[in-house]
C-alpha cells in the first residue's frame, strides 16, 4: 500500500469505529433521558411544605433534574431547586421531600444542589399554579415589577393594584399587611365578603 | 417516608429526623454553588468583605426577632418576624461564602464537632471578631426606634445591594439580586411607618424625632468607606461603600420632606481612634446581644440540632 492507500484504511477505519461508539452513545443517552424523564417526573410531583396546593414544579423552584450515569453502582440523581426568599426554612424540607420521594421510586442516590441565579420570580410560577392557588383561596401574584434604574421609594399603599378576592371576586379589597405568615404572602381582606385573604406578593 | 407533614408525631415516635418540621440538620446553604473566588480578588479580604454585610444582617436580624410577640399589632409582628428571617437568610449565605473563601476566619472548635462553619462564625466569635457597623447593635427601644433604625439600615442596604449585582463574585452577586426584591419590601415597610407616626399623634411625632435623634449619629458609619470595601471595589467584587452616600441621603430626603421632618444635624458617632464597627469596635450593648444569642451554642460545642 502507498502512503495515500494506508492513509485512507486509517481514516475509514476510524470512521467505522466512531459510527459503531456513536451507536453504542446513542443508546446509552436514551436510557439516561428516559431514566431521566422518570426521575423529573417525580420530582415535579413533590409538593411545596408551606404551600401544598402547589407541586415545586408549579412554584417554580424546581429548576433541573440530571441523571448521572456511574459505571459502578447506581445512578446519580441531581436536583437543582432555588429559594423562594434567602432565608425561606421549607427550603431543608423541600430537599428533605426530594430525597425520600426519589428514593421511593428507586433512585437510592439523590442530591439536592441549590442554585441561586437567576433569583426566583413569582412569574415562574405556572399557570396550573395560580389556578391552584385560586382554588385554595389564595389570590395569585400579578406580575413581578421590572423597573430600570434604581428601586423607587413607595411611600402610597402598595405598589401592586388591589387582587381580586379569591372568594367572592370582588375588586373591592383592602391591603391589611405587605406580611403573611409565609415570607411571599402579603395580608388582605375583602370589603364586599369580609373575608381575609392571603396575596402571593411579586418578586 | 413520604412529604406528608399532616402529622408531627410519626416523627417523634419513628425517629425519622425528616418529619420534623424542618428537617433537623441545615445543611450547606451553598451545596452545589460554585465559591470559586474571582481572579485578581484577594480571598482573605473578600471573606472579610463577607463577613461586615453577613454581621450587618445577622446581628440587625437578631434585633429585629427580639420584637418578636411585642409589636402593636399582629400584623406588624409578623412583619418585623419576615423582615428578620429574610436578613438572616442573607446572614447564613454571607458568612458560608465568608468561610469558604477563606476558611481561616473560622473559629476553632473541638474535633468531631458537627458545627458548620456558618453557626460557628455566628455563635463561637467574640464581639471584637464582628464587623458591623454600630446601627445594628444598640438596643431596641420603642416602635419608633425600630421605624427609624430600618429605615436607616435598609436606606443603605438597598443601595449597596443593587450595586453589589454586578460583583466578580458570583455567589455576592447572586446574594445581592435576590436580597434587593426582600430589602424593598423592608424599606418600604419603614418609610410608611415612619410617615404614619410623622403625621400621627403629637405623641407619636414626639417619639418619631426621639428615636430619630438618637439614631442619627450612626447613620454616616453606613455610608464610610473601609480599606476592605475599597480594596474588593477595585477589584470588582464588592462596592465603595461611600460611592452610594448621595442615593442614600436623597431617598432619606425624600422621606422626611414627605413627613414635614428636618434632617437631623447631631455629630456622627465617633470611633476610638478612627476604629468603629467595621474594624471590630462596638458598643458595649453587642456583647450584651452575643451574650444571649450564644449562650446555648456554646455551652454546646459539640452539639447536633
């Protein structure tokens, strides 16, 4: 064989070697996002401790779920969530419901990684979301302010316009605190049923 | 197991640590974020840097859960409640990037302690080891007193925060955008009390300008650059503090033309020696403060919670 003959043997044989370790790739990436698929799936389904109308996929804060495949033993599950506030406490107790429900479905090796950027907003949480929240008597977050430029004094009552009352859907509602008895609810109560309400406030 | 938290006592009776409330053991506020420090920062002063803005927060957050069950109102307990958890979760992701920047600023504790190192900078450091400004340490005093001192605090604290966005520091960074949606919901919260007891009764007036008076000299040690700012703010990860002084006291104007108050005019506070919070020169009401919210933990060194 000439130089140029042998040259080409190589490259074809190369080629057939990468057509062959693609396939075998291939195969293995279709187990690992069907794996995957399974694993996001039950994540999607645990639900928020402080507001269990709502699956943590509905609230926005689950934001990934990896498998890692390990040649010896069994796959790495990796959930990323985000806070709702810095110093939310159901944030432990979320990564706590994570593992246990993920190794009820058979992923034994679970971790729960926390992501900080970008910040959490209450536009992320879904529309079933809200939905569920109305349904619970809790009014749903309009949406998150985005000003340019520095963050304006409001000195009036409130930078939102009055929610609705989940209840009897009145306009007429008052604000009684921008606190609830979670950090992302606001306190208000209807002046038409006279029943107080809690507002997920936007962030 | 299961996310069923309908009944608190299958945790009791079944030992399950996860059916308690919120789970026992806190584990790394930061798992899973990446504490590379940025090139050209000095680890050593960005732990320090860490260290005064997570003081900042935690030592104001214990001052503000002191208020906890003592507000006129319950709504405006519960106000100052989320106020203080939202400084305490800046606290714990400050003083975990403080530790693993550089890891020195740690207190040493006894072997086999299970301390993280965010509990033991917050309960195993002597008052001198914090680096807050003094704002934050004097004791509480009347419902005015704490309007005032938010206002103050979170006036600085916005500013500095919308700055910080922008650090080489992705965890500061990431700290920062998050805390300025939480801070403007503080400020807000001060500045409409502070308007309320302005316009409110000769009484509360009279309180509003008591608690303003008293105050005042701490607020320009808010705005005072520190070589350890200065230094991070050449380097891209931190802010001058003296660079947000102008916003700082414009939306204070704002707020006292609004209410029909003057700017006060008392002296600033002085140090000892050009020493004040930031180089670890308080008052002495911060050891009174360390003193109670240490006690438990370091009688228990060793301790698991």
């Amino acid at each position: 064989m000439t130089t140029q003959e042998k040259a080409v043997v190589a490259a074809q044989e190369k080629a057939v070697g990468t057509v062959q370790e693609k396939a075998v790739v291939a195969v293995q990436e279709q187990a690992v996002v069907a794996v995957q698929g399974r694993a996001a799936e039950v994540a999607a389904q645990v639900r928020d401790p402080e507001m269990p109308m709502l699956t943590l996929a509905d609230l926005g804060v689950l934001r990934d779920v990896v498998v890692r495949p390990e040649p010896e033993g069994e796959d790495r599950v990796i959930v990323s969530i985000t806070p709702t506030y810095t110093g939310c406490p159901a944030l432990a107790t979320m990564r706590d419901d994570l593992v246990s429900r993920l190794n009820d479905a058979g992923f034994p090796r679970v971790e729960v990684r926390v992501v900080l950027t970008p910040p959490w907003s209450t536009d992320w949480i879904s529309e079933r979301g809200r939905a569920a929240l109305r349904e619970a008597g809790v009014s749903p977050p309009g949406p998150a302010p985005r000003p340019p430029g520095p963050v304006a004094l409001t000195l009036g009552q409130t930078r939102r316009a009055a929610p609705a009352c989940p209840r009897c859907g009145s306009a007429a509602t008052r604000l009684t605190s921008e606190f609830g008895a979670t950090a992302c609810k606001a306190l208000y109560s209807c002046t038409e049923c006279l029943e107080p309400f809690e507002h997920v406030k936007e962030i | 197991m299961s996310d069923d938290h309908g009944s608190v006592y299958d945790g009791l009776l079944g030992g399950d640590s996860s059916q308690w409330a919120f789970g026992t053991d806190f584990e790394d506020p930061l798992a899973g974020v990446d504490t590379t420090v940025p090139e050209g920062t000095d680890a050593a002063l960005l732990a320090e840097y860490c260290l005064m803005l997570g003081d900042d927060a935690l030592i104001m957050s214990q001052r503000l859960s002191e208020w906890c069950s003592r507000a006129p109102d319950l709504e405006d307990d519960i106000a100052l409640a989320n106020m203080a958890l939202d400084l305490l979760g800046q606290a714990r992701l400050l003083l975990t990037r403080a530790a693993a920047a550089d890891p020195g600023v740690v207190p040493a504790l006894p072997e086999g302690s299970p301390v993280p190192a965010e509990d033991a900078l917050a309960f195993f450091r002597e008052a001198g080891e914090f680096r807050n400004v003094r704002l934050v340490e004097v004791p509480n005093g009347d419902f005015a007193h704490v309007v005032v001192r938010l206002l103050l605090f979170s006036v600085a604290r916005l500013a500095l925060l919308e700055r910080l966005q922008g650090s080489t520091d992705a965890v500061l960074a990431a700290v920062a955008a998050k805390g300025v949606k939480e801070v403007a919901y503080h400020r807000d919260w001060a500045g409409r009390w502070f308007l309320t007891l302005a316009q409110g009764t000769e009484e509360s007036r009279r309180r509003l300008l008591g608690a303003l008076e008293a105050l005042w000299p701490f607020y320009p040690e808010l705005a005072r650059t520190h070589p350890v700012d200065q230094a991070l703010a050449e380097s891209g990860a931190g802010v001058d503090s003296s660079s947000y002084r102008d916003e700082m006291d414009a939306v204070l104007d704002q707020v006292f033309a609004v209410s029909g108050i003057d700017r006060p005019e008392g002296a600033p506070l002085a140090g000892v020696r050009g020493r004040m919070g930031r180089d670890g020169l308080h008052t002495e009401s911060l050891s009174r403060l360390l003193a109670e919210m240490q006690v438990v933990a370091r009688a228990h060194p060793s301790g698991r919670w």
